[in-house]
C-alpha cells in the first residue's frame, strides 16, 4: 500500500508506483471521484478532446455578429 503526505499548501506527491500504475507523467491531469462516502478514488483524466463533440446542440438559426454585439451590450449593462 502506498501513502503520502499532504503538505501546508494541500499538496501530496503521489508515488512512483502509482503514477506507473495509472500511467499519469509531468502534466497529467487527474479526477477525484468519491466512490462512498469519505472515500475517493483517483482517476486518469485523459478523455481527448473529440470526445466532447456533440455535447452541445447547433443552433436552429445562425447568429449574426450584429445580435451577438446585443447580446453583450445587454450583459454588460445587466452588470452594471
């Protein structure tokens, strides 16, 4: 069983061995997803971008740039 420290700012190095196991190198990104209650598993976040595709619907008009411009004009002023 492997364990590591947290230290001060939250951070834990996780072990050689575990980072082999789920192939994880410099840079790779990881998901924490709780399995029960107070008890999380760390998961490889390595979905490529192309598994994205279709998540949102196309609109059934284009918009222009003109209602966009009105469209962030409104915001803005909603903002203020």
């Amino acid at each position: 069983m492997s364990t590591a420290m947290v230290t001060s700012k939250g951070q834990i190095t996780i072990p050689a061995a575990v980072r082999a196991s789920l192939g994880l190198e410099a840079g790779s990104r990881v998901e924490f997803v709780e399995t029960e209650k107070g008890k999380f598993a760390i998961v490889p976040a390595t979905s490529p971008v192309q598994a994205l595709k279709g998540m949102l619907r196309k609109p059934s008009s284009p918009v222009t740039i003109g209602q966009m411009n009105k469209a962030i004009a409104a915001q803005g002023a909603k903002a203020r």
